[in-house]
C-alpha cells in the first residue's frame, strides 16, 4: 500500500489553487469536457465501476444512487452538494471548500450532465464564513469565464449553480433536513420512504445530494478513469478518504489515506503519535456520532468500512478523536450527550426527550451524585431512542452512549459507586478536543 495517496490533496498546497487559473492549469475541468462528449448514462456507469462510495457517512455507492434518478419526470432534476459540515471532529470539507473549491464545483457539473440537471446548490453550514466567502468567489469566477451559465463549453447545455448558507443546525446535514431547509422551511427530516431524495428530493423532485468529498473525487475518476480509481484500496472500500484528526495527537490536520491505511501506522506516522508521549485510552474513528474504541481494539484495525465495522463502528464521516490516558469518560461523553440533545430537532419524542434525560444522568455522575441504577437506566432510555427516530440522530445519540458506557463500564460503575463522598476534583474539560463544539 503506498503512502497517502493524494488525489484530493494533491495541489492543496498551491497557493493559488483556489483559483479558477491555479485550478485549470493543474488539469481542471478537463474532466468535465470529457463527461460532456460522454452519454449520460456510461457516465454514471463509470462512476459504479469506479467503486466511489459516499463521503458523508452513510458510505452508498455514488452511481447507484446517481442511476436511481428517474428520466422524464416532466419535472427538473436538481444537483445538491451537502456542505453541512457540523459533525464534532470533522473538518476535511472545510479543507476542500477553502483550498480546492473548482474540484467541488467540477464534480457537481459532471454529476449534472449525468443526470440532466441544469440547477445546482451547495447547502453550506452558517458558521463556515471563510469557506462560503472562497466557494463564492470560485462560483463567481466559473461564470465569468463561461464554465456556468448558458451553453456552457459552447456546448448548448445550460448549468446554473447557487450556494446557500444554513443558519448552524446539525440536523440538516441530514439529506432530507437539508432539503427541508433548502426549501424555506424548518430543518426537520422526512419520513423515508417515500421521500428518497432521488425520487422526490428538493421540491419533491428527483434530486443528487452528495457530499463535498464525494463531489470532489469524481473530476479524478473522470480523467483517469473508472479502473485507476478502483485499483486504488481494498476490494470493497476503493480510492483514498479524508480524515480529520484531532485530540492528543502531536500533529492534528486533513490526512488523506488510501482505504485500507493501517490505522497505528497513520496515528505514528501522519498524527506524529501521542501528544506528549503519553498513552492512548481510545479513539472515535468516525465522528462523534459513532461508537468509541478502546486502545487495546485497535492494534491491527484497518482505515476503510469494512476495517471499522469490523470492530463494531464506523468510517462514518472520517473524523478520528484521539484521546489519551489524562482523559475523564464520563466528562467526554457529558461533552458529547449535551451536543446531541441540543441539536436535536424536537420532532420525535424519543430523541427530544431522550436526550436531555441522558444529559441530565451524565450531568448528576460527573459532578459525583451518581446513582445505582444509572447505567441500567441510560440503557433502558438508548433503547427505546435507537431506531425509533425518523432519521439517525437518535442513534447517534444512543451509540456514543452505549459504546463508553460498556467499553469503560468500570470506570463509570467507579463514579457511582464514589457518589456522595464529597465535591470531586475538578476535572478538566475536554471541548477544545471535539471541534469546539460547546
């Protein structure tokens, strides 16, 4: 396996790569004028054969779900770019929309000439002010020189693309959310089915909603083809991730690694190991959302889906946590219950109650009024949490909170069972390591 593959960041470094020259003096959109002398449909064939899957989290095959989109509706197609980037810990599609936003815009418009689209949209999250200003300016610039609007290449096909900004609601980087939003109208999932965005997505029409990486990957495919894409990885998990690493690490950053990275190896190699040398307790490889590892779990785990599933988690949307032997479990998942159970929509009783019940269990164990009961009573709450919501933000809930509380059950049993001796030292918080959320 060779050593970080860079396919996404290749030119990052360039300073001038954010700009529509930089971009198209390295290679860009040469991919798209070969899509567009291309049928549409062995367009999407060659992004199946090219094994990319979902970005995001989810992990779904790309053109599958490109080739999900019915043809001649009667109604638009529309291309949506999900840059809702508000998962704690991940922060590699801020890299991308700062640095490299012609590669986003160009696999949106290779996307669109896939499915016939003439209207795109990048949802970005409120807070990312800096990347909404660099996509604006690399949009700006794709018109002026031609590359959006009508008869784009001289080609007589029409492609128009808006950027909107969210007002910071974790719950609309979920798709359907999203497109809620998008809509004018609160950030509140749909049930599913009948609402697959590809059937009946932005204004109940079909619609493509990837994610930023996954948009930015296709330009490659592309120009180098389905074949040099899928030799890259493992037999199930293909081509390179981005990965967001934080915590006690001595080198935190945007990685980018062909799937299948022997995850020791990234953490010695690329993260530059432990921040100050001392020992790792447990990494989240995914997100917050997804459940915690212990040190001893992950001696010979692999960075790809099957890797991590493998271990009972997730690839989820690459965002590696990194914690070591200084860190208190019952702080971090404090930390993480109070992120979940604000950003909860409210739509659903068991999330909008559940989690701040969670919350509340967390809240009395860490400041030492812990009671016996308390971890068979935050079981009893995740399971009637998980799977009972219409999307997953209450499994997203449930899963960190089940995985700490059984992988370091002894340690949250010792904090019950010191309950009622007395104020407890004052622990050190850890937000600054989880994105700076709360």
């Amino acid at each position: 396996m060779g050593q970080n593959r860079q396919i996404l960041l290749e030119h990052i470094k360039q300073p001038d790569q954010h700009t529509l020259a930089g971009y198209e003096s390295r290679g860009g959109y040469a991919a798209v004028r070969k899509a567009i002398a291309m049928d549409p449909a062995a367009l999407i064939e060659e992004v199946k054969k090219s094994g990319l899957r979902g970005r995001g989290g989810a992990g779904f095959p790309a053109g599958q779900k490109w080739s999900f989109v019915p043809r001649n509706t009667g109604k638009p197609t529309y291309i949506v770019c999900n840059a809702d980037e508000s998962e704690p810990g991940t922060f590699k599609d801020r890299l991308l929309l700062e640095r490299n936003p012609h590669a986003v815009i160009e696999g949106m418009m290779i996307a669109a000439w896939a499915v016939q689209s003439h209207w795109m949209c990048v949802y970005i999250r409120g807070e990312y002010a800096y990347p909404y200003a660099q996509l604006k300016k690399a949009v700006n610039e794709a018109y002026a020189k031609g590359y959006l609007g009508d008869n784009i290449f001289g080609s007589g096909y029409s492609l128009h693309l808006v950027v909107h900004r969210g007002a910071g609601a974790y719950i609309c980087g979920e798709e359907t959310g999203l497109l809620e939003s998008l809509e004018g109208k609160k950030g509140q999932p749909r049930l599913k089915p009948p609402y697959f965005p590809a059937t009946m997505g932005l204004y109940y029409s079909p619609t493509v909603l990837n994610n930023v990486e996954t948009y930015a990957a296709v330009p490659w495919i592309i120009a180098n083809g389905a074949d040099a894409y899928a030799a890259i990885g493992t037999e199930k998990s293909k081509g390179t991730k981005l990965v967001s690493a934080s915590g006690h690490i001595n080198k935190p950053g945007v990685y980018e690694v062909e799937m299948g990275y022997p995850f020791k190896r990234f953490l010695e190699e690329e993260c530059g190991g432990m921040l100050e040398g001392r020992k790792l307790k447990a990494v989240i490889p995914g997100g917050s959302s997804v459940p915690i590892l212990r040190a001893e779990d992950i001696e010979d785990a692999t960075m790809d889906y099957e890797g991590w599933n493998k271990l009972g988690t997730f690839l989820g949307s690459g965002g590696v946590i990194v914690m070591d032997d200084s860190v208190d479990m019952v702080d971090a998942i404090l930390n993480l219950a109070h992120f979940y159970a604000h950003e909860s929509c409210g739509q659903c009783t068991p999330c909008r109650e559940g989690g701040h019940w969670v919350e509340k269990i967390f809240q009395r164990m860490a400041v030492g009024d812990g009671l016996p009961g308390d971890l068979e009573l935050l079981e009893t709450i995740c399971a009637q949490v998980a799977g009972h919501t219409i999307c997953f933000l209450g499994d997203s809930l449930a899963m960190p909170v089940r995985s700490f509380t059984t992988k370091f059950k002894d340690e949250f049993r010792q904090r019950i069972a010191d309950s009622g001796k007395g104020p407890l030292p004052k622990r050190e918080r850890l937000n600054a390591d989880f994105g700076g959320h709360h």
